[in-house]
C-alpha cells in the first residue's frame, strides 16, 4: 500500500522529466530545420536591412533569440517582409511561424483574428512629427493639418479617435507602407507624420537634417507590441513567450552574452535553472535544457538587444523610459522560471 502511495507521488515529477513532444509549429520549423519570421519592410531600430541586407532591429533579435533557443542556431531563419495589411493574414494562413513586426498588442486581433499576443516586448504610444519651422509645440494645434498615415496600423485608428475627441479637424494622408509616407512626408505632401513615437525617432535619425525636425511630447495612445503566433497551439505560443522572458530574466541576473559562458557554473539556483543546470525547463516545451543559454548567447540579454538597436549608444538614442526592467523604473517583468 504505501509503496503504490510512493508510485503517485512520484508521477507529476516522472511526468515533468519526459521531453514534451513537438506540437505542429516547432515540429515544422524542426522538420524543414529554419524558422520562418515576420517582419517590416522598413522600420529604423525594430526592423530594417543594413548595408550587407542583413535584418537588424530589436524584433529581428527577437527572432534571432527564438530561432537559437529551437534550433541551437540563429542563423536558421528566414525573413518574410510584411506590409501592415498583410503582417495578420500571412500568420493566419501559416504564411509564417511567428510575427515579430511592431504589432501593437489590441483587444480584437488577440480575440477574433484567430492569434495568440506572447508577452510585451516593447512600450510605445503614437506621437506626431512635424517640421520645427512651423513652430507648433502641441499636438492640438495641427488644425487643419494633413497627417501622413499608415493604412491598416492601429494609428490610423487613433489619430481618428483623436481628433474626432478633441474636435479637430485635419486631412488624412494615407499611405500603404511606412516608406512610401516617409517620402510623401520629406517631400512636403504632409504637414505632420504620426505613427509610433519609437518609429518617429528612428525615421528622423534617417534624414538628411533631422534638427529640422520636432517630435511633439503629446502621446495619444498606448500601443505595446508582441510578437504575436496563431492560436490552437499552446506549446508554440509558450516557447515564444518564454524566449522573451529569459532574456529579461538575464538582465536582471547580470547575464551578458560575453559572460553567459562563465554562469554555466554558478551555485544560484535561478540561475542554474535559467542557463539549464537544473530542472526540465526546456524539455517541458520541447527544447533542449540548454533553450535559454542559447538564445542568450545568440543576442544578449533584452537590455543589450534595447541599447543595440534603439538605445543612446543608437542612432536613435532612445531612453529605456517604460521598457525598462519592473526594478529600475519600468514595466518590463518576467514571471520566475521555477
């Protein structure tokens, strides 16, 4: 009797040991051995292709991240560029693997599009651009004004609800894709640009005299982005979201991808289970016990990834501001790996 009593307590920590078996999404990416990302067409510190055409941006390691902690390689994916009306539907028809393109976080896509929002990866709120010759210092002083605009984006939304609030009336300029109103806006066919703040500052940092250029401090929304998968598929959606949260549990343990190597011998117990030393983290989803370690060591921990792309030392210069970590003044917080 006791030892059949033994036998059932032991069964959930027998059950937690097994691999879990790949569900649909990792067991494609694992059969045609890359990982197939979403990403922008063009978006300065998130997403864009450098001198060589490599994709360098915060949601490009993102994916990079997650490609290491599947495959053990970032280097094994492959990037779909996506326009904002086509990033949704290219998901949910498995065009893709997962979508890591400035997609703001909003009740309907999470609900009736068929898709899955796995954890924050940025804070933003929509802003507005304009020329610092026109002399304007509040977003509530653009009457009359023609606004370049992204079709399709919660901005075209918001800047609608805006005015429709504050009674203003101006001129919608729209645009299908994030160059072609970055143009129309350099050109002078708009008197203002409003998308993103983040997005703002790196298209500034592009031109050819950004001090000709105010970005106003009014923000009229909150727009947090995720990388987003589809839904029917929790084991996909929780290595996605784990990934994210690893790399915000190294920074906070001080885990760099130039020390990662020298932790793998550290006596801290969440930093044993974090890099794979202990527990089955990484065969619960799927993945080898060293997922985190890897993904680490392919970008760096979520700080790193920030400064590298979007940070001061950054053509943008952004501070860290709300996506910072929950114990420095900001909003970014992983659960514990435990």
């Amino acid at each position: 009797m006791i030892r059949h009593l033994l036998a059932l307590l032991l069964l959930p920590c027998l059950a937690l040991a097994q691999i879990a078996q790949p569900g649909p999404t990792l067991g494609a990416v694992r059969a045609r051995d890359l990982l197939i990302c979403g990403t922008s067409t063009g978006a300065a510190g998130f997403s864009m292709p450098d001198s060589r055409g490599e994709y360098r941006g915060i949601d490009n390691d993102l994916c990079r991240a997650l490609t290491a902690a599947v495959l053990g390689d970032p280097a094994k994916v492959r990037w779909v560029p996506l326009t904002t009306n086509a990033r949704l539907t290219a998901l949910q028809s498995g065009q893709i693997d997962v979508l890591a393109r400035t997609v703001t976080w909003t009740h309907v896509r999470d609900t009736a599009n068929g898709l899955n929002f796995t954890a924050i990866s940025f804070y933003d709120g929509q802003g507005f651009m304009l020329r610092r010759s026109a002399n304007i210092t509040r977003a509530t002083d653009l009457v009359g004004a023609t606004i370049c605009v992204v079709a399709g984006s919660t901005n075209e939304l918001n800047l609608a609800d805006w005015a429709r609030i504050n009674n203003i009336q101006y001129l919608p300029v729209v645009f299908e894709q994030n160059d072609e109103a970055r143009r129309s806006y350099l050109a002078g066919r708009c008197d203002a640009y409003s998308t993103d703040a983040s997005q703002l500052a790196g298209l500034r940092a592009s031109f050819p005299n950004p001090a000709e250029h105010v970005i106003l401090d009014d923000i009229i929304s909150k727009e947090p982005h995720s990388p987003v998968v589809r839904h029917g598929d929790d084991q996909w959606f929780d290595i996605v979201r784990w990934t994210i949260f690893a790399l915000l549990t190294a920074e906070e343990l001080g885990i760099t991808q130039a020390n990662v190597e020298s932790f793998l011998t550290s006596p801290n117990p969440e930093i044993r289970r974090l890099l794979g030393n202990a527990g089955d983290h990484g065969p619960m989803m799927g993945l080898d016990r060293r997922w985190a370690y890897n993904a680490i060591r392919a970008v760096g921990n979520y700080g790193e990834i920030f400064e590298r792309n979007l940070g001061a030392g950054s053509p943008i210069g952004l501070p860290r501001g709300l996506n910072g970590l929950w114990n420095r003044g900001g909003l970014m917080y992983a659960p514990p790996i435990r």
